[in-house]
C-alpha cells in the first residue's frame, strides 16, 4: 500500500458492500439511510494512529461509497458517522465515535473497554439523551482491508445426506484447550482443528458434522471481565463477517479454510451456529460499536411511537430488523460469504424465530425464510433453526418452512423424563422414537427435519444430568438465578461424584440407554462434545462465562478404559443406524403400511409381544415398550429392527414381536452390558435388565432354517 494518502476519495461504486480491494485501490460502500455525512478513518497498521479522515464522497440508494486508490490488504481502517442524535426518534450518529464496519472481515484486535465506547455521557442524569464528545477510537477494533485466495484444489464438500447426518456440537476452543496432543500455541484456534488424532477421534465416533458455537467475532461483556469472568459461549457477535480474533492462531484466514479442508476431506462437514438475532450493542444504555452509530432506526426493531426503546425478543436489549431489505442483505451476504469462502456445509440459527418475525409476528413465509430457500448456494446447504425465542408466539418447533430442519427439545425432555422413571411417558417416547411426526409429519417435510437431542451446550451435559438433582451455577457468580431450574434430570442417590459402585453403574446404564434412544431414533442426532467420554462440568448448566477447565474438554476422561469404553460404545450405535435404515427411516410412513406380508412399517407391542392397547398406552406408570421398525433397503430387501425399552428398576423378561417366516432376530447391541448382552432364547425370549435397552436386527434365514 502506498504511504501517500489523497486528500479526497474517488466516487468509487455502492456494491459490493465492504471493503473491496481490485489490485489498484480499495472501494468502500456502507449502508446508511439517514446519515448526512459518513467519513472513512485510516490508521496506521497497528490501528493505534489515525492517518486520515476521508468523506465518502458519493451515497447511491442509501449506500455511501469510495475510493481509495494504490490501497490494498492490509489497510486497517473505521468510519465516523454524522447525522442527529436523536434517540427519541431512533436516531443515534454520534462522528466522535469509530464503528466497525458491518461487513469487515478481519479485526485488528480485541475491544478495550471505555466509557469512551458509549454514546451518551455515563452517569448522568439524562442517561442517553446526553451526547459524549470523548473519541473511541482508541478502545476499538478496526477493520483491515482483505484479499480472499486459497488453493482449495480437488477439495470438495462431504454433502452428507440429511437423513445419514450425526451432529457433533462443539465449542471450537474448548474443544483443544486441554488436548496435549495439540501444539500448546494452537490450542483453541482452528488451527487445532487440523490435528489429526482429533480428526479421527470424530470419524470413529461416527460423527458426520460438527457444529461449532459462534466463531464471529464477539464481545467480550464489561459486567463480566468486571467480574473476572469471561464471554466463552460468543453469543453477542460484534462482526458478522470477521472470524473471532482470539480464535486464529496466526491472524490469516486460511487458517480458517486449511481446518474446513481437513475436515472435508475426513467426511466431516463444518456447520456454524450463527447469531443474526441481536447485536452485542446491547439496549438504549449500550456501547455504540457499530450499527447502532451507522443507522440506529435501520437495523434494530424500536418501539413504535417511542424509538428511543428497543423491541427485545432476544433478551439481551435489542433485536436486529431483518425486516429492512439492507439488513436482511447484510445477514444473507455474511452466509453467502461463509459458505463461499469458507465452505462451510451449513448453520444452526440461533432464535431462529425472531428472524422469522415480520411485523405480525413469526411467519414461515418471513422474507428471511423466502431469501434462503431460493438462494442458489445456501438453499443446497443444511439450515437449521433454534425453533423459539423471547417474544411472542415464541414456541415454534415444527413450523418452520421445507428445508429447515429444527432444534427438537420434546425430544430432549421426553427422553430425559423417560429415562428418570416419570409416569405417564411411554406415549411421547413413541412419539419421539417416529420423529416426533406429530409436529413435523407436514408439507412433506422429512424426520431428518426433527434434530434430536438430549443435551446440548446450553444445560447439563450427560454425565451431570445423571449425577445432580439441581444446577451448580456458583462459579457464574449470579447466585445460581441464572440456569434452567427444571433439568429433568436425577442424581440416583447422591449429588455429584461419588464413589459409590452401584450408584456409579445405574448412572452408566442410564446414560448408555438415553445415548441408544437418540442414535436409533428416527430423525437428525446431535450429540454434545464429550458425552461420548463422560466430561462433566460439575452441574454447572450455564457455563456461558466460563471459558476455563470447567467447560473445556477433559481429554484425560477420553484416554481412561471408562472414556474408552463409552466411546466403543457409541460408535457401536453408529455404526448400527447407518448398516440399518429401520433405525432412521428417511420418510414419514403410516404406521400400517405394510412393507411385506404381515409386515408392518411401525409396530408398537408390549413387553409379552402383544400389540399395544389403547388401555396400555393409557397406564402412567407404563415403562416398557418394543418398536420393530421395517423397511426396504437400497438394494430392495427387507430390514428388520427392534428396540426393546425397559424402564424400570427391575429386569423384565421380554418376548420379541414377530419377525415372519423369512428372518430371524439377532441380540445386536444392549446397552446394559455391551460387551455380553443378554442372550435371546429358542421362544424369542430375553432378559431386559432394568433402565436399558435391547436392539434386535432381522436376519434372512439361510435356505435350511428357512
């Protein structure tokens, strides 16, 4: 880049939004409606001196735009905005503050907290009616020019089909930080994300994709370093374009594309969870970072008739306007460009309806829906929604739009409540086992729509969920307010760790069945990084501000013979739902239509093999049920399965269903004892031990037992 700065921009063009450099210069183009001047700051490369203030000169439809010629990557550079401060007309510019642009996509550095960084004056009586002249530049992020190339060679996306996709939900720091087999300055970074062990640690879990928390860059939250805590979850995104800087071992962004290309070519995708929901600016009180300093009234819902307030169906102050044609760009052009540059497989939407909501409300025919599903490159992508959020109507699951699949979390509280023994929940583990196809059997959408699970980042992990009656939240300092209070979970004896044998072996069983429900059930699994290894964090169900070795993963768990033997285990279950299309039917099916003679695709039977009742799926204290599945396979011949479920506290001799005169049952997996599992007698009879289940697979009989 030249040293020699001009004293005016060319007009340069209003798109692409962003910086842009083309070999001889950098355009500049940003959206503002209602600004009367936007000037464009340059800065030395460490971003600490400010070298220039150029006006954009020209502003087409709302987009003001420049540029700078003999510039290129590497420029590191902010804007100023001028326009009325306002709020009580939604309108907040304030020039003496430096904002980030929406679509950088590499930051200099972390933000460092200041007064300074807010708009209004801290402290005063009028709160923010009141205009601050301190300039924040100096505890800002800047942006920083870049050129997007990579040699991606033969590398191609897994495309894994939907109904063969398994989860892995992960946090990418997390993830490594206690990994020794990771250099010590990767750690945490994507480059981790290359380590080979890691990698196939996945592909023996039979894991498909893993879906990373938020790696856009985010803030870390002034309440919390106050506390000496930290933002580790990443849900309050400050750039929707910009990876997280403490998250790039290096600061280049193939180190970003060199951990997607590992992965590809492993067979794993790479999905991203996304916060397109709210900003991290927070409400009326909060920092002006960026949008909010660029066109307050534009990309954030405000109450009518009173704009100094923002609509908050998020619950973190605000709620970004999707609503608005250039916001709405804004959101799609940061997918498009992760899945362009990056090649990332997919994204889970967190509050997935607040970007579904139009001024009546949610509607599945939102513009955000509308944009996505036409789009030619995100519509081949995997979508999907945290199917609720804070406003109203903000239960949603099940009605979202064809090519959305959604966060299930029926599935999650009918398992967890079967499993700790609640009466009255046989019928909705049925219900959950199909697909829960009570709430997605609709607009031909397919199970896979229904993503299972039963834990998640937000909550218990599976080895607290057996191991705590109620949540451990101290560490977070909120006096244990913050956290689900219900967790449907049971400690069976004693709350947390404990050296108790018969305690530990019923917590082990309980979660080997409730890992068994969510891999042979129809629909998409998603399992919680470090279920499969028993990692705990000590019943803390909130750790959003730990980002310490309570919510990192405990690698040293993994490598234990208990570790180990989990994860055999769970890559048994994998391996058996992908040999085995009966245990995720890839379409809903009636319940009686019939697959071959006598062979219904779903049957429900009582422990004795005789057909469930309605008088039996009535009884609340019911715990035992059988489900044979029955389909064709890709080469046309018929697959048979069983899932024997045991509830209770005692083992119950089952009979298994009728196989009919072609097959035979064969004992495939059971989760009280993988490694010896019950025998199936001459008369189809087995022992099912308390809380577990058995797996049958139908075998062809051979032309001499036929």
């Amino acid at each position: 880049m030249s040293t020699h700065l001009p004293d005016r921009l060319a007009p340069g063009l209003p798109h692409p939004l962003g910086a842009t450099a083309d070999g001889l210069g950098v355009n500049f183009a940003v959206f503002s409606a209602h600004a009367s001047r936007i000037e464009l700051c340059i800065f030395d490369a460490s971003g600490r001196k400010e070298l220039a203030r150029l006006p954009l000169p020209e502003c087409t439809d709302e987009v003001w735009h420049g540029y700078l010629p003999d510039a290129g990557a590497g420029l590191v550079y902010g804007y100023r905005a001028y326009g009325p401060y306002e709020p009580r007309h939604g309108h907040r510019f304030n020039p003496h503050k430096l904002l980030l642009d929406p679509y950088a996509k590499l930051l200099t550095g972390p933000l460092r907290w200041s007064d300074a960084l807010f708009g209004y004056r801290l402290n005063h009586a009028r709160q923010d009616l009141t205009f601050d002249r301190r300039d924040s530049a100096p505890a800002m992020p800047k942006a920083i020019v870049m050129e997007d190339a990579f040699n991606w060679s033969d590398s191609r996306r897994p495309r894994t089909a939907w109904n063969d996709t398994v989860i892995y939900e992960a946090h990418i720091r997390g993830l490594t930080m206690q990994n020794e087999r990771v250099r010590t300055d990767l750690r945490g970074t994507f480059a981790a994300l290359t380590e080979r062990s890691f990698i196939d640690h996945l592909v023996k879990s039979g894991v498909t994709a893993i879906e990373l928390l938020p790696v856009h860059a985010f803030l870390q939250d002034r309440f919390l370093l106050e506390r000496g805590l930290r933002n580790y979850w990443g849900y309050s995104t400050l750039s929707f374009f910009a990876p997280e800087p403490a998250y790039l071992s290096s600061n280049n962004l193939n180190e970003v594309r060199a951990a997607v290309r590992r992965l590809h070519a492993a067979g794993i995708e790479v999905i991203l969870d996304v916060v397109y929901n709210h900003t991290c600016e927070g409400n009326h009180m909060g920092p002006t970072l960026s949008w909010r300093g660029l066109d307050n009234a534009s990309y954030y819902r405000l109450v009518h008739g009173d704009e100094r307030y923002y609509l908050d169906y998020t619950g973190t102050g605000n709620t970004v306007n999707l609503s608005h044609p250039r916001v709405l760009q804004m959101v799609t052009d940061s997918l498009r460009y992760w899945a362009g540059a990056f090649r990332v497989d997919g994204f889970r939407f967190d509050l997935g309806v607040t970007l579904g909501r139009e001024g009546t409300g949610f509607d599945p025919g939102s513009g955000f829906f509308d944009v996505m599903l036409q789009d030619p490159m995100l519509s081949r992508l995997k979508m999907i929604s945290e199917p609720w959020d804070l406003g109203p109507d903000s239960y949603q699951v099940g009605n979202h739009p064809p090519g959305f699949a959604e966060w299930n979390d029926k599935f999650r509280d009918g398992v967890r409540k079967f499993w700790r023994g609640d009466d009255g929940m046989r019928g909705e583990l049925a219900a959950r086992l199909v697909g829960s196809a009570d709430m997605f059997d609709r607009r031909h959408r397919r199970p896979w729509a229904s993503v299972n699970f039963i834990t998640a980042h937000d909550g218990f992990t599976l080895q607290d969920l057996v191991s705590y009656n109620e949540k451990h939240n101290e560490a977070n300092q909120e006096d244990s307010r913050d956290g689900h209070n219900e967790n449907a979970s049971n400690n069976w004896g004693a709350e947390g760790p404990t050296e108790d044998a018969e305690i530990n072996q019923t917590r082990l069983r309980v979660k080997r069945a409730m890992q068994a429900t969510l891999l042979l059930s129809n629909g998409t699994p998603m399992l919680l990084a470090g279920d499969e290894f028993h990692n705990s964090q000590q019943g803390n169900n909130n750790a959003y501000c730990q980002d310490n070795e309570l919510s990192w993963l405990d690698w040293s768990a993994a490598a234990s013979p208990e570790g180990q033997a989990l994860q055999s285990y769970v890559a048994r279950l994998t391996a058996l739902r992908r040999a085995h299309p009966s245990l995720h039917f890839s379409r809903y099916v009636a319940a009686d239509a019939g697959v071959a003679p006598e062979m219904n695709a779903i049957a429900w039977f009582d422990f004795d093999a005789s057909p469930m009742t309605h008088a039996a799926w009535e009884d609340g204290a019911g715990r035992l049920l059988s489900l044979r599945r029955a389909c064709l396979d890709a080469a046309g011949a018929l697959d048979l399965s069983v899932l024997m479920i045991n509830g209770h506290e005692e083992d119950v001799e089952f009979t298994a269903p009728p196989c009919g005169p072609s097959h035979r049952w064969e004992v495939a997996l059971d989760s009280a004892d993988p490694e010896q599992p019950a025998a199936l007698g001459e008369d189809d009879k087995l022992n099912v031990r308390a809380r577990s289940m058995v797996v049958l697979i139908g075998r062809p009989r051979d032309a001499s037992t036929a």
